[in-house]
C-alpha cells in the first residue's frame, strides 16, 4: 500500500520532527551504537554520487549522521570520497547499488581502500517504492537526522508516492544513498547471527 504522506505535509513534519535533539554542547550523538554504515548510490556519468553515513543505535533507530555526497567525480574520485566518509565514521562498512556499473562499484571502492567491505545491491523496485517503508520509518520516529541536510531533504521531498521523482536534479541520488542505508543498517537487526564458542 503506498505511504499516502510522501512527500505531502506529513512527510514533510516527519522530515522535520526527525531531526535528533543535540544534546548540552552540542552532541547529539550519547547513544550505543549498533551497527554503522557508509551508503553509496553510485553516479551513471558526471553526476551527483549519493554518499550518506548512517547507524543504528542498541535501541533499533536508525539515525542519518551526514551527507558526504560529491558532484562531478571520476569513478575514482567518488569512491575516495566514500572510502574518506568511512574512514571518518569509524566503520569499513559500505552498502553501493550496482545498477549503474556492477562489479566495477566493488572494485573502484577497493581499488580506493581495499579493507572496505562492500555489499552490493541491486534495484529491483523504484525508488519511490523502496523510499516507503523508510517514509513510515521517519514517521514512527525510528529514523533520525542529525543536522540539516538540505540538498538531500529536498531530494526526499521530490520523491511522488506510487512513483515518479519532481526534485531537484535528474535523479534523488542523496536520497537512494540514504535509503539503502537506512534500509541495510535497518536489516541488520533482523539477522540471524552464528555465535561460535
């Protein structure tokens, strides 16, 4: 059933009511982390790749940490940029949809750093379609931004329930990023996990 409040007002309040409260001085980021992740939706050409840090906290929220996006980049560059993003949030963890490039997304990330380890995804819906289940996400409070991202916000708002996209730019690149992020450290809560003694 398509999430009738994307991207109307509602979504626009979940947007905005999921922004993290920052704590005393400025940190809004006293919690056990659970699982982390650097999330890539790589570029068909010289456009925009969406690079997106997220975690999810012992809690089972998942929380959007920063925008690390880049315009204009090599396949090189790009994943540089992702490889730094990882660095910088202290994980080696990097979900990247394959639709545009395949295996060439796990190599140029390897090529850039070859401790990352990369899960590659494929896109077998829309993006509209797999932006709802993290639309009712925002909505139940299970999603928070940490700060204000406005070029992706602006991408999250274009996105048309039942499909479609009327944001900026030809493609939600900083958007899909973001999905796929929320989505994987969503997913990894769920699970089984082998415990050997």
């Amino acid at each position: 059933m398509p999430c009738e409040t994307w991207p109307g007002p509602l979504m626009s309040r979940a947007v905005e009511t999921s922004r993290a409260t920052p704590q005393p001085g400025g940190r809004s980021l006293d919690f056990a982390l659970d699982e982390r992740g650097i999330a890539v939706d790589p570029p068909s050409g010289d456009g925009t790749c969406g690079i997106v840090a997220c975690v999810r906290d012992a809690d089972g929220i998942a929380h959007v940490l920063a925008d690390h996006s880049v315009a204009a980049r090599s396949p090189e560059g790009w994943a540089g940029a992702a490889a730094a993003a990882a660095a910088a949030h202290g994980t080696g963890e990097i979900v990247a949809e394959a639709n545009q490039g395949g295996k060439m997304v796990k190599a140029v990330l390897h090529t850039a750093d070859p401790a990352l380890r990369v899960l590659l995804v494929n896109a077998r819906v829309g993006k509209s379609l797999r932006a709802e289940s993290v639309a009712h996400l925002l909505e139940a409070g299970k999603v928070r931004l940490h700060g204000r991202f406005a070029a992706l916000e602006a991408e999250l708002l274009g996105m048309i329930a039942g499909g479609g996209y009327e944001g900026p730019g030809n493609s939600p690149d900083r958007a899909d990023a973001m999905l796929w992020g929320i989505n994987e450290v969503i997913r990894e809560q769920h699970r089984p996990r082998l415990w050997v003694m």
